[in-house]
C-alpha cells in the first residue's frame, strides 16, 4: 500500500468520526419499498405524551417542559412532536420531528436477521434537540468536552446530560469484558473518533459526533457500509461481539450495526433510545 493509500485509509477511517459514516448521506437501496418513517396522520395522544414524557426523563437538563403537540427546550427552542408530514425514511432523516425521531424501535436483542430497508432506530435525530442539548457551535460543544479514560486511552467526550458518564460506566464493564476475552480486544481497539464537528457533504445533517456523543471502535475492522465491498451483511454484524453491544446499551448507547446502512464502529449516546426500548439490562 502506497503512502497516499495508506493516508486515504486513515481519512476513510476517520470518516465515521467525521463526516459521512454516522449520520451518513445516503443512497438507501429500495426507496421505492422503504417503510413510510412518519405517515402524517395524527399519532395517538397517549403515544405523543409519552413519548414527550420519556424526552424529559432521559433529558432532564435539555427539557423544559412538555405540552400536549411538543417541548419547550430549556435554551428557548420549541419543537413539535409531529408536524404532520409525510415522509419517507430518507426524508425523515434530512427533516425529522420527534415522533420520527422515536419512531423505529431500538432492538435490544442481538443482530439475528438483515433490518429491512429503512429501518435504523437512532439514525433518525432532530438536530435543534441534540444542539440544545449538547451545544449549538463547535466551541460550545468544545467548551463541555472531557476527558474520559477508555481502556487505556483518553479521549474527549461531552459532559452534558450524563454521556461522559455513561461512557465511563462503558468503559468499566469493557475493561471486565476484556480482561475475561482479550480476544475481543481488536473490535474495540484502538478507538477511532469521538468528537468531530462537521456537516455532512450535501447535507445539513449532523453526526453524533459533532456533539461529542459518539466513538467509533477499531474503523480498520468495523466497517461501514458505503465502504463495505463483501456480500455478507449479515455475517459482518454477527462478528461483532455482541457481549460489547450489550455493555454499550445498557448504559445508553445504540449500535450502528443495527441500522439497515450499518456502522459497524458505531456507538451513540441516545438514552431515549435504550429507555423506550426497555429497561438497560
Ligand atoms: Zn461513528
């Protein structure tokens, strides 16, 4: 490998961390058959509510308060939970509500079977709540960042709502995990991104990252899919330990190798997630 493709390696592995891989642009296959993520019509006021109710519980610092049709954020922002359009799941990514946002449940159980086209619970985020809640600008973003020891390396992760935190519960469960099965070590290490503040070339779309919410383990093994040239998808999520999926969600994490365009270096703080999905186990 030629020092240029070893450099294009290394930027395509920071890729995740940076631009494309964890908020990616897209090219979905099958839009055609894709599920409808928001079907416009009026979602139960039971639902709403408790999906509004459980925004406030797993962000107690960002939440306001909650009205029947919304949130008021505690920086001003006021977002509605449904505005009534129908989208595509391309569609909700680019323009999502909160109701698109929760719509898709997050899987607890390990990967068995191929997501169907569309489906990728917590690849769906509406921008203005994560920039409230973890900051508006590169700088604010930067201003909360911390160090948080991970397996041996630091690295910079946010210190709102509880994410460095649950990082470093992570981070204690993986140092017991690993000590029992050194052979799981190259799927974690080394750790390729957490924060990187950029938007996603032709979109407006930000990653988890860009708020310091997300790591990225080992991108020379765990792929993603715009890069993936095999014909295993499957296979490719099976391999991946799900003994280091189960640490991550039980403290509030979702994994991008659940999603239909998967991710597979791809962890994200998204406690709503994990909490509508079910307790943490
Ligand atoms: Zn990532």
């Amino acid at each position: 490998m030629t020092v240029r493709r070893l450099l294009c390696a290394a930027l395509l592995a920071c890729v995740c961390a940076i631009p494309a891989a964890c908020a990616a642009p897209s090219a979905t296959p099958n839009p055609s058959s894709q599920p409808a993520a928001s079907s416009g019509n009026a979602v139960p006021r039971n639902q709403a509510q408790a999906d509004l109710e459980l925004l406030k519980r797993t962000y107690p610092d960002v939440v306001a308060s909650v009205s029947p049709d919304g949130l008021t954020l505690r920086d001003g922002t006021r977002l509605p939970y449904d505005d009534g359009r129908s989208k595509t799941p391309e569609q909700a990514l680019d323009d999502a509500d909160l109701q698109d946002m929760l719509a898709q449940p997050y899987p607890l159980a390990p990967v068995t079977a191929e997501p169907g086209p569309g489906v990728h619970p917590g690849r769906v985020r509406v921008t203005a709540f994560f920039k409230a809640a973890y900051g508006h600008t590169p700088e604010e973003v930067k201003a909360s960042l911390v160090s948080v020891r991970f397996l041996g390396a630091t690295v910079q992760f946010n210190s709102r709502n509880g994410a460095a935190k649950a990082l470093e519960a992570v981070n204690a469960d993986l140092e017991r995990l690993l000590a029992a099965n050194p052979e799981l070590r190259r799927f974690v290490l080394p750790v390729s991104g957490t924060f990187a503040w950029r938007q996603i070339a032709g979109t407006q779309r930000l990653s988890m990252h860009s708020f310091g919410a997300a790591i990225d383990l080992n991108a020379k093994v765990n792929t993603y899919w715009q890069w993936y040239k095999g014909n295993d998808p499957l296979g490719l999520r099976k391999a991946f330990p799900a003994e280091v999926v189960e640490v991550f969600e039980r403290h509030g994490f979702v994994w991008g190798g659940k999603w239909a365009e998967f991710d597979i270096m791809h962890f994200e703080y998204r406690p709503e997630m994990i909490a509508k999905a079910g307790a943490p186990r």
